[in-house]
C-alpha cells in the first residue's frame, strides 16, 4: 500500500465493487497468492470481507469502519484484509457463506470471515457497526477479540477451523437415491410452500420478503399438472402484488431485489439482472397459464391477474433491461446501487410537489391518488414510494372513469416523470458482463420474443450469446466475468448451465440450427468440466480449478437457481434435440443425486422441482415442417405463443437445420402445407396441418382445459 490517502492494491482490479475500496485507508489485496504467501510467513489470520457493488449494507461499513483510519490501523496491524467482489468469485461466496451460516445461523452481505492462514474459516458475520449498537458487536471490538483469540488459543481456534471445513467439505458427499421420483414428492413440496404462503399479501413468509421466482414457476406447473386452483391462485396473487407494489419501479419498470415489508411496498432498491430475467420469464408464463382460463374463483378475486397485465410487467421489465443495462457491444451489466446522492433510494421516490412540477397540478392530484403519494410520505423525509393499492381498472371504476382512459393517461404521466428522474443522479451501474447472469437474461429475452412476437427481443439475445462467445472464452474454455474488455476468471457450473440453457431457448426463438451446436459445445464442456464421474452429479467448479477448502455442489436455489437444477432442465432438451442418450442419463441421475434433500426441504428447490415435473412428463418435442415464409407456420406459432407448455421443446424442420438435429430428419410438410409432428421417446404422431388439431400428450387441444 502506498499512503494512507493514497490508492490500494485493489486500484489495479477490473471490478467495480472493489475499485470501490481502493482509496480505503486499509491495506486490502484481492483474493490470490500474494495475500495468502503473506498470511502464512507472517502467521496472521485473514479478515475476509465479501460484498458487491450494490449492497447496501456493504456500503454502509466501508463508509464506517473501512474508511476510519482508527479501525483501518488495527486491521492493517493484526490481520491480512482480503476483499472479494462475490459476483466476480461466487465459488468463494458459496464456501464462506456456507461458513457464516454454519458459525451464525444466518448469512447475508457483506460478508466477514475471519480464516486461519489455510484459508479455513473460524469466526464470521455480517454487518458490523463501528462501535456496539442494537445488540451488534463493534467491528473494532470484534477486530480486537479474534485477534487476541488467535494469538493465545490458536490451537482452539484451528480446531474450530478444521471442523468448520470439514462440514463444508462433508455438504457435498452425496450418493443417489434408489427410490422412485414420484409425484409425491411434488405434493409434498406444494404443501409446504402453501403453508408458508402469505394469503393477504403473496408471497413466502414475512418481512423480509423476496420474488422466489423458482417456486413461483413451480407452482405453475403443479397448478398444470394437478389443476389444483390453490396452486394458481398463489402464482398469481404473489406476481400481481410485486406488480403492483412498490418492488416494481412503476416509472421505469424493473424490479427491485426485495421488500423489507410484507406488503411488497418499500424495496431494498438495488436492481440486479438475475432477478429482472427470473422475474420477466416467469410473469411470461404466468400470462400463459391463466390466458386460456374462465373467470373463476382460482384467481384473485377483482384483481389484475391477466394475461395482458402480466404481458405488460414483463415487457417493461425487458425494455428497461434493453435502456438501461445493455452494453453497446450486446451483453448485460451487473446491477444497479440502491444508493444515490448519498441516500437509499433518492433516485425512485417522489413527494406531491414533485409530481405537481411535472404533471401539472390537476393531474399531479390523480396520479397521487392512483400511486398512493401521501402528503406526509410512506417513505423517508416525506417522500413516497410509487405503488397502486388496487389495479388501474378497479380505480377506474370507483371514480366512474373509462378504464382505457386512466391507462392512457397515467402511462403519458409515467413517461413524463421518466423524463423528469433521469435528470437525477442516477444509481451506480456495476458494468461487469457476467456469463451466468447474461445466460438468464438471454433465456428471458429469448423465451418473450416467442410469447411477446417481439424480434427486437430474440435480437437484444442473440447479440449478448455472441459476445459470450465471442469475447468470454479463452483456448476453449469459458470466463466468468468481461469487465472493461478484460474477460477474468474461470467459470463455474452456473455460466456454463445457464448458457447451455440459454443457446437452447435461442434457438426456440429463431429456429437458428447454430444455437444447437453452440448448445452442445456447451453441454460438453459442462459434462467434461464439472460432471463427478465416481457419484453423479454435478461440482460447483471445475476439476482444474483453483484448489479451495472445499469443492462444493449446490442444489438448492439461492439467489439464482442452482445450476445443477438448471442442468437437468437443459440436458434432456437437448437429448430431445440430439438423440445423446448420456445427456437424458446424467440429468436423471443428478434428480436422484438429490431426491432426498428435495424431500426433506422441498421450498429450498424450486427449479429442482421444475426438472423433476419434466422430468416425470418427459420432453415433448413439437416439430413444425415448414418453409419460413409459409403463413401455415405462422399459424402454428401464433396458437404456441399462448400455450403454457413448459415440458415442450419447439423445433423446425427445414433442410438447413436437419444437419444439426436427429429429430428433425424425415420431417417434412404434407400437401405442400405446414405441418406439426409430437415425438417423445424417439417416437412420432402422425403430424397434423391445422393448429386447432394439435395435442400435447393427452390433455386435449392445445391450451385446452381438461
């Protein structure tokens, strides 16, 4: 380090987040050998501090402790200070985090763990204020404790840490299960989120209160497999509640990361990518699942739950994506701060006299009424959050209004306070491309651009794949993260699972034979990489990587879905598509890899449980035989558009892709007309020209009740 004032070690990072902390008075390095050479000639431990650049909290103890010069000397003086950016090395979040929730029984950013000089982790928290307050430790009385720990119990304190990692370690010995996947392990999972489920608000649990898009999309196809209207029913009232709360930025769209009240009203106001593309799929196949319903009492009763609403909180969230968090060579940034001006969330929230200075007086007074913009505030110093307590339609009625008419006018009044905040200071944007989060969002993009008819959706995907591949793999391997052109890091079970997903859900978009190559490029560099060739399954990282304390899995979800889940979605798809039998194989095995946990904590495996719903149904492929310019495909696509099969992959036979797919050889128009063939399991219907004549397995016409 240079001076006090001057920069750190960090200054030389690509990172944003720990650019951040390069004027700190601490004398940081990132994670590598240097720091750890250090920690053992010198014998000290590590204070590892992980965060990311839009953490509030992380925000707040850099701002009070890592700035203080007071606390900075000690940390200098007994310990050697690691910061890590967690999106840029979630293999390390997912170890220590691991260690924090194992040491405290909770976890959270930012994360602090205090390791011994073999990076085995001893003592940790979170947030720790400067000095004691509300039952939290000061940092510097912390700093103080386990430094005096190490110097006269260091054989307690290594004791401690072996045990600590041996748990860790221990997490991902894991055999598969012998029994059968059945749908009760379906129901079980449905019973136990319905008993957590909020029935006023939406939702899981109290506050806080976060999107579960996992177990939301689960419950979409458990309401399609079992027609249980109490499935639908949680879907729906927990997407319209989110749409409708403050979560959602009713000005700009997108989502916030999560709610700090049951009530979906004040957000945390960081915006992360991962929740917009999780979030944007699953309102899409939520318009699915309830377009071809009756009215009924399986839905919120006078709500907004419809197709269009939930088509309409999808495409904001999309075009705000495409505005706001697009790179100008394709690929998507990280996140969005919470912060601005030194406060969270100045940037969203708005006081009556604002509003008026831009809307005018007489509309400013409806738009507050709509939008539940308080005299006093519902927010900090007299400002308000943006929320509507009923939908535009209900609100119309009660003030005897047309309901096209409000629409119009609060979306002219929306677009002008648009205008009015970017003439704000906006949040910092962390412009990492991280190859993972980009696969969720290409999938999203993808997946809307087949729902929505929208090509700029299908071309906003194709662009961010092609800078993956383009500028994220290296001699054949694949990097986690591309800031400033640099691409870093090598990737993890995630970039590559969620990337396979995606290739897959582009070529649905653009019937594009190269995204099944690239797809299958990608499924082997999975399998090679990751694959645990003596029990199943799928490692986190891959076998030439870094050695840590510990080479995990993850199955359950987390703030994105676990990558093994993902994984046993995407395989069978591309069997489907290929014919590789190993494909279908390793994904079955990686359900029964952990069967057992998903029926002891089903909640914790909502895309785990979506496999296992595709997986007890099967892949059914729908190949349509066509020309491109036929109006008979068109046809075709257009009754597919609005049909909630998510077990269904889409295929077109022309004689360009055959040479990509086994599935499409010998499938050709009949008459000269388009046609459509169901396979499954190497077998064929007979295919059928009309839209209205197509079934999906034996549920009747396509979108059909039964």
């Amino acid at each position: 380090m240079s001076t006090i004032k001057g920069e750190n070690r960090l200054a030389r990072e690509t990172s944003p987040y720990l650019r951040q902390h390069a004027h700190n008075p601490v004398d940081w390095y990132p994670w590598g050998d240097e720091a750890q050479q250090r920690a053992r000639t010198e014998d000290r431990p590590i204070f590892l501090s992980i965060g990311y650049s839009s953490c509030h909290w992380c925000h707040v103890m850099e701002r009070e402790s890592f700035e203080d010069a007071g606390i900075a000397a000690l940390m200098n003086e007994r310990f050697v200070n690691i910061k890590v950016d967690r999106e840029e090395r979630p293999d390390l979040d997912e170890i220590y985090m691991a260690a924090t929730q194992m040491l405290t029984g909770q976890g959270g950013w930012p994360n602090s763990v205090f390791l011994t000089p073999d990076l085995k982790p001893f003592f940790a928290g979170t947030y720790f204020p400067p000095a004691s307050r509300g039952g939290r430790p000061g940092f510097a009385d912390v700093l103080r404790a386990v430094s005096e720990a190490y110097g006269s119990k260091k054989d307690d304190v290594k004791r401690m840490a072996d045990e600590v990692a041996g748990q860790i370690a221990r997490l991902s010995e894991m055999a598969p299960s012998n029994q059968v996947m059945t749908i009760a392990l379906l129901n079980r999972a449905f019973g136990e989120l319905a008993g957590r489920f909020d029935n006023a608000e939406g939702g899981f649990g109290g506050a806080p209160k976060f999107p579960h898009s996992m177990d939301v999309s689960f419950l979409l196809r458990y309401h399609r497999r079992t027609r249980n209207p109490e499935a639908l029913r949680m879907a729906v009232l927990s997407l319209e509640k989110m749409a409708r709360g403050g979560m959602c930025d009713q000005v700009g769209g997108g989502f916030h990361r999560y709610s700090v009240d049951a009530k979906w009203l004040v957000p945390h106001f960081e915006k992360m990518l991962y929740d917009n593309a999780l979030l944007a799929r699953v309102y899409l196949e939520a318009a699915q699942a309830v377009g071809p319903l009756p009215v009924s009492a399986s839905l919120p009763a006078g709500g907004a739950a419809s197709a269009a609403f939930f088509k309409e909180v999808a495409r904001d969230t999309l075009e705000w994506v495409l505005r706001e968090m697009t790179s100008p060579y394709g690929g998507f940034y990280s996140s969005l701060d919470a912060d601005s001006e030194g406060g969270e969330g100045t940037y969203y929230v708005w006081t009556r006299q604002e509003i008026a200075e831009v809307l005018g007086r007489q509309e400013a007074g409806l738009f507050c009424d709509v939008y539940g913009v308080l005299e006093g505030g519902n927010f900090e110093n007299g400002r308000s959050v943006l929320h509507l307590e009923e939908s535009l339609a209900q609100v119309a009625s009660a003030l005897g209004m047309e309901g096209g008419d409000l629409r119009l006018r609060m979306a002219s009044a929306r677009a002008r306070l648009m205008r009015a905040r970017d003439r704000r200071v906006r949040p910092g944007r962390d412009e990492k491309i991280l190859a993972d989060w980009n696969g969720l969002m290409i999938s999203a993009l993808a997946f809307a651009a087949r729902v929505l008819d929208e090509p700029r959706y299908a071309e906003g995907a194709r662009r961010a794949a092609r800078l993956v591949l383009d500028r994220m793999v290296r001699d054949g391997r694949l990097l986690h993260s591309l800031t400033e052109g640099q691409a870093r890091h090598p990737a993890h079970l995630t970039d590559h699972a969620f990337l396979l997903a995606a290739f897959l859900d582009l070529y649905e978009a653009t019937f594009d034979p190269a995204w099944i190559v690239e797809a299958r490029a990608m499924a082997a560099r999975l399998v090679d990489r990751f694959w645990d060739d003596r029990g199943g399954g799928f490692f986190f990282t891959a076998s030439d990587h870094e050695v840590l304390i510990a080479r995990t899995r993850e199955g359950s979800d987390g703030a994105v879905p676990a990558g093994a889940s993902v994984a046993a979605l995407a395989l069978p798809r591309l069997h489907a598509l290929t014919g590789d039998e190993a494909l279908r194989a390793k994904a079955e095995t990686t359900l029964r890899l952990y069967r057992d946990r998903v029926e002891r904590f089903p909640s914790a495996f909502g895309m785990m449980l979506c496999a296992v719903d595709q997986h007890l149904e099967g892949v059914r492929s729908i190949v349509l035989a066509s020309r491109r310019d036929d109006p008979g495909l068109r046809a075709f696509l257009q009754a597919l558009r609005d049909a909630y099969e998510p077990n269904a992959l889409l295929a077109l036979a022309d004689p360009v892709a055959a040479e990509a797919s086994s599935l499409l050889a010998g499938k050709h128009p009949v008459g000269g007309r388009a046609a459509a063939y169901v396979c499954q399991g190497g077998t064929c219907r007979a295919p059928v020209v009309s839209p209205s004549d197509l079934t999906i397995g034996s549920r009747g016409p396509l979108g059909s009740l039964p």
